[in-house]
C-alpha cells in the first residue's frame, strides 16, 4: 500500500521534557540594512512565496514605469533578478493563489496607461504567463483572495473614473467574471478578509470625495451589505486583521485633516469604536501583522501639503490597545512594501523620498518567537518519529521514503544544527511508535510499512547508537500509539492490521524485555490519541474505526488494566492532536471528520469532571499537524493540510484565554511531519510532505 493512498496518517514524536525557561530580556525591535534591490523602485508589489522567498514586480524608477521582477532570499539577504512580466506596470496588485502562483493584475503602463490585462508568475519556472483580462482597467483598487481560492477586486479608477464594481477571478478556469456592486465609488480604501470569510470594505475616496462608510461582502451570495460607519473619513490609510477577529484601521486622510487616529472594527457587532491613537499623523504607510500579535506601523507621509517622510516607525498592542515608538528605518519612505517573512522578520524595499526612489531594503526584527531553517536530515522521510534523548539530541528513526521503507536512522544535534546517521534499525519501519523509556533508551515497535507488517520490536541505545532486538508485540499493528505509563511500562493501543481495525492493547515491560495483553477498547481505532493525565491514567480520544470517525472517548487505568468510557468530543475526529497542558486539561485540535473534512474547532477535556467543552477555533482547518506543549504553557500548532492544500502557518493557543493567535510560519508547508520540544525550549520541524506529495528533508526550528 502507498502512504499516498490513506487519508488517515498521523505523525508521532516525542513532547520530550518539559522544561521550563525564564525570559532573559527585553527586546527591542530593530531595522538593520540590507544590499540593495537589483532596481530602484515605489509603487512596486512585494509577496511572500511558499518557499520563502519574496516576489518583487514592477512599480515605477524615477519616472519610468517597469515591468522587472526580482526575488529576495531571507537565507542569503540577497536579490536576484527572476523572469520579467509581460507589460510594465505600477499601481498594481499581487495575490497569491492557494496554488502558489502569484497573480499580477491592472495598474498604470506606458504613458500612464490604465491596464485590464492579468498574468501569473509561476514560482517553479521563474515565469509569468498571461491569464484572462479585468472586465474593466483599474488602478488604486484591492485584490482579495477568498477561503474558496477565487480573488475579489473591489473599486479603483478607470481614466478618471472612480469604480463601484466588483468582479472575481477564478484559478481553476484562469477568468474573471462580474459579481455584486459596492453601495459606493471607491478609491485608495481596504478590503480585509474575515476570520467568518466574509470582506470588510473600509472608507477610501468616492468622487473626490473622502468616506467613512464601510460595507461587507458575502462570497457566498456575492453581494455587498453595509455596516458600521468609521469615526472618521479616510482613505490611503491601513487595515489589519488581528488574532483576535478584530481590525485595527490606522491613520490615512481626509482632505481636512491629517487622521493620527486608529479604530477597531468588531465583526460580531459591525461597529468601529477607538483604540489608541499613533505617535504621529501617518498615510502612505504600512502595517504589518507581527508573530507575537503586535502590528508594525512603518514610514509613510505626515502632512497632506507639506509631504513631510517619515522614517519612523511604532507598534500597537492589541492587548493594551496603545501605540508604542519601536526603531526606525535608516531612510524615509513611502508608497514602500513591508512582508512578514518566515523567520518572523519584516522586509522593508523601496520606496520613495520627494523625487527620490529608493533601492535600498532592510529588515525589522522584533525578537520574537520565528521559524528559521537548520541543518537537513541525511534522508527525506515521511510517517518517521522523532524522540527526544536524555542527551539533549533528537532520534529520528525509519519512515517511507519514495515508497520505501527505511531502516535508518540519525540524530539531531542542537548546538551543532546538524544531523549525522547513527546504527540502523534490524528493519525497515514507518508508521512505527518510539517511546524513550525511564532507563533512556528507545523503544521502537511495529509496523513496516507497504511491504509486510511488524511485530517486532527493538532498543536504541543512545550511549552505543545501536538497535537491539527485544520482545515482540503479540500482534502485527500499523497507526498505533504507545504511551510511556508512571510505573515504566508502555500501552500500546490499537492500530491497524491487513485492513482490520484493533481494540486490542499491551503493555511492554522494559525490565523484562516482553509484552503482554491488557484489557481492550470499547472500541477498534486507528489514528486515535493517547495522552498520560497527571493521575497516571491515560486518555484515549476519536480516531478512525470501521473506516467512520469516532468522537468517543475512555480512559485506560493501569491499577485495574482496564477501558472505561468517558465523556464524549462534541465532533468525531482523527488525525487530530491531544496536548497535555499545565491546568491537567488535554487540548484536543483538528483532525477530520466525516467525509474527510478538516476541522479549524478546538476542545478541552477536563479529567476532574471527563467531560469535553468547545474552546477557541483555530484560522484554518487543519489535519496530520503538530501539537507541541512550549515551556511558556502555550500549545504550538504548525503545518498540517487542509483539504489537498498544505499549510505552512502556525497558531499559538493561550490557556489562560482560550483562543488561538497567529504566530511566523514554517518556512516550508508540510504535513505528516513531527515537531519535538528540544531541551533549549526551541521546538524542532522534521520532514513529513509538501506540495505534489513530494518529501521533505529540510528542517525547521521554532524559537
């Protein structure tokens, strides 16, 4: 059987200690100079890629508009020049598609032309390519790629004309058709998704006229309906979603007056009420979602007659609701880009100054929690464990590689970043379990995947590097958990065997080297979890039994060797996580469900009651991810697929409010991976698929 024909794989690896670090500082975020871009250049777009890189296109040079593009790359912090588009353009929009392409739309050309025309840059081939033409020529407007795939462009000008229209452009069919009119011209406002997939359509200009209108469209009836007006008109001003739902609306103008003042847009209320306001009066600016929450406000213009630049630069706390003074950037700018990258850092390129454009690019670091790339594994592998030694380095055993099954193995060093092989397994294994035993060593059991299935198991010895072999299983399984027991022993649980699903269960005695049989499931599961409670007794949650998901729940006690039910997930699930937190609550997240449909809903089990209660969602449905308990007590989530589409993104859950906030993304989308917490309190990525069911060898750490 290929890995690639199951909908029900999931990663396991080792939580490994659970260590705890005090903060060693206060950090302040910085600008630090970059090499220039191959061109000078404002009004420009900059996009982050999938594999990420940042896609730099057109906007103008001194007074020549440009059709160049060049790509920056955060692992070098050098730009290189990537395939041209097929017309100069600026004033222009770049989205990128769940497929990875970047489409390029409208703007100004030649002779300040206004453009109808599309294209796509296709990042494997370096390329763009023409796609369906805009059924108007638009500039100033917004692109918005929706939760369906499609792209809605709202608004903008046309020779003078200022635009309500709206149309979407469909990937699948590479065209763009009408669909509902906004209640308002509108020019230099915001579109903003959602968390709920809705757009919120905020202010701009309309007739020359400034507007603190807002209105919403529903993709699902593709209309436009008002809501809530802003305390103030504006228009060239910024809109970010923050973690919480919410939108922060920043600065901009209106003609009479230059705003300072911000605002926040509650979607469950459809009312604007203040927030904080900026140090200074700011349009023309960016802001940026940061990993911790926090947005950077950056540059932009202060006075609508005196064009004053601005290198200054603030962060908003949504916490506190107030704007704070962090680093400024080495030159002034406006009309410039700013884009999260993956390790956490925000790329700052051109711009401009009076009659001055700028090449030049920085980068802000905030010092906080970020993805940044490590030493690759020696073998890319899929449904591999990864364990955390005594020693401090990381185990990585078997997996499937290209459909076969490996027997290798090697370690992960953390002070060196670097992974060297070490003894071989006695067989070639994946979808196996490894448990570090109390005396240190690794217990490694079960499955071979694809070519027969295991009974066996066997020892690593972190002081040799070698595998022996030890007791087998009483039964051949694939998919199953084994958890380390308080008295030293390891449950094993369920699983798979020649297409039948197991309720059955074993403990493994490490001193005498055997398992043997213990009491049985209420029910057969596969992709279920296991989860030690601090009272020693283990929670056993959903998973897949006679091929239909499970929300059913029991508790596996070991004074007694038995399974007695418990209370029920309020969804079926497998392929979902179950993280111990440091209340004794099991945060239960994702997975799928009936259909195969990939949950975003969350829920807690409560052992002092053994009941489930629904908790903060997280942005994107998610399956085969990672759940990693971090020494700050929050619960990392990374990676996973949603539907055929792998994600790269990350979300914190915080205990102590119960909601899920965005944090840096992988620098690779991946799923069926693993995610160990190392000893330093870092978390490390390890393999699993991307794009194309293609593997992975990079490897990642969160800090």
């Amino acid at each position: 059987m290929s890995i690639f024909m199951t909908t029900f794989l999931i990663a396991c690896g080792s939580t490994g200690s659970e260590n705890r670090h005090e903060n060693i500082g206060t950090y302040l975020g910085v600008f630090k100079s970059l090499g220039g871009m191959t061109t000078m250049r404002f009004n420009h777009t900059a996009t982050l890629l999938p594999n990420g890189k940042v896609l730099i296109t057109g906007g103008k040079g001194s007074s020549t508009p440009l059709s160049s593009a060049e790509l920056y790359d955060p692992s070098t912090g050098t730009f290189v020049a990537t395939g041209s588009m097929s017309t100069t353009r600026y004033d222009h929009t770049a989205t990128l598609l769940s497929n990875g392409k970047v489409l390029i739309t409208g703007g100004w050309s030649n002779g300040d032309t206004p453009l109808s025309s599309a294209e796509l840059y296709d990042p494997s081939t370096g390329t763009f390519v023409a796609t369906g033409s805009m059924s108007t020529a638009r500039y100033d407007y917004t692109t918005t790629l929706l939760t369906n795939g499609n792209v809605l462009i709202t608004g903008g000008r046309y020779n003078f004309t200022d635009l309500s229209s709206a149309e979407l452009y469909d990937p699948v069919e590479g065209i763009f058709t009408s669909t509902g009119s906004m209640s308002a011209v509108r020019v230099s406002h915001t579109a903003t998704l959602l968390s709920n997939g809705n757009v919120l359509i905020t202010g701009g200009s309309g007739s020359s006229t400034p507007l603190s209108s807002a209105e919403l469209y529903d993709p699902s009836i593709g209309t436009f309906v008002a809501t809530g007006s802003m305390s103030a008109e504006r228009y060239w001003h910024t809109t970010t979603l923050l973690p919480n739902g919410k939108v922060l609306i920043a600065g901009g103008i209106n003609n009479s007056t230059d705003p300072s003042s911000a605002e926040l847009y509650d979607p469950s209320t459809g009312t604007f009420v203040a927030t904080g306001s900026m140090n200074g009066t700011r349009y023309w600016h960016t802001a940026t979602l940061l990993a911790n929450g926090n947005v950077l406000i950056t540059g932009g213009t202060s006075e609508i007659r005196s064009y004053t630049f601005l290198s200054s630069a603030e962060l908003y706390d949504p916490a506190e609701g107030t704007f704070t003074s962090t680093g400024s950037m080495s030159v002034e700018r406006y009309e410039h880009t700013a884009t999260l990258l993956s390790n956490g850092k925000v790329l700052i390129t051109g711009g401009a100054k009076y009659n001055y454009i700028s090449s030049s690019a920085e980068l802000y670091d905030p010092s906080t929690g970020a993805f940044q790339g490590t030493g690759s594994m020696r073998t890319a592998r899929v449904v591999h464990t990864a364990t955390l030694l005594t020693n401090g380095k990381v185990l990585i055993t078997g997996g499937n590689h290209g459909d076969t099954n490996l027997s290798s193995a090697e370690l992960y060093n953390p002070v060196e970043g670097t992974f060297t092989s070490t003894g071989s397994m006695s067989a070639a294994r994946a979808s196996h379990t490894a448990t570090l035993l109390s005396n240190g060593k690794v217990l490694i059991a079960g499955c071979s995947y694809n070519d027969s299935n295991l009974s066996s198991a066997e020892l690593y010895d972190p002081s040799t590097g070698t595998f022996t072999a030890t007791g087998d299983m009483s039964g051949t399984r694939c998919w199953h958990k084994a958890t380390l027991l308080t008295n030293g022993n390891v449950l094993i649980t369920g699983g798979w065997y020649n297409f039948t699903d197991l309720s059955s269960a074993e403990l493994y005695n490490p001193v005498e080297g055997i398992f043997t049989s213990t009491g049985s499931m209420s029910a057969a599961r596969v992709s279920h979890t296991a989860t030690l409670l601090p009272n020693g007794k283990v929670l056993i949650t959903g998973g897949k039994g006679s091929s239909k998901p499970l929300s059913s729940a029991e508790l596996y006690d070991p004074s007694t060797g038995t399974f007695v039910a418990t209370g029920s997930m309020s969804t079926a699930r497998y392929d979902h996580t179950a993280t111990l937190l440091s209340n004794g609550k099991v945060l239960v997240t994702g997975g799928r469900s009936n259909g195969d449909n990939p949950l975003s809903s969350a829920e807690l089990y409560d052992p002092s009651t053994g009941t489930f209660t629904s908790t903060g969602s997280m942005n994107a449905a998610r399956a085969s991810h990672t759940a990693t308990f971090l020494p700050n007590v929050k619960v990392l989530i990374a990676g996973g697929i949603d539907g055929s589409t792998p994600l790269s993104s990350a979300q914190l859950y915080d205990p102590s409010t119960g909601i899920f906030t965005s944090t840096a993304s992988m620098t690779t989308k991946r799923y069926i991976h693993t995610g160990t917490l190392l000893s330093n309190g870092n978390v490390l990525i390890t393999g699993g698929l991307t794009d194309n069911y293609l593997l992975i060898d990079k490897a990642e750490l969160f800090q």
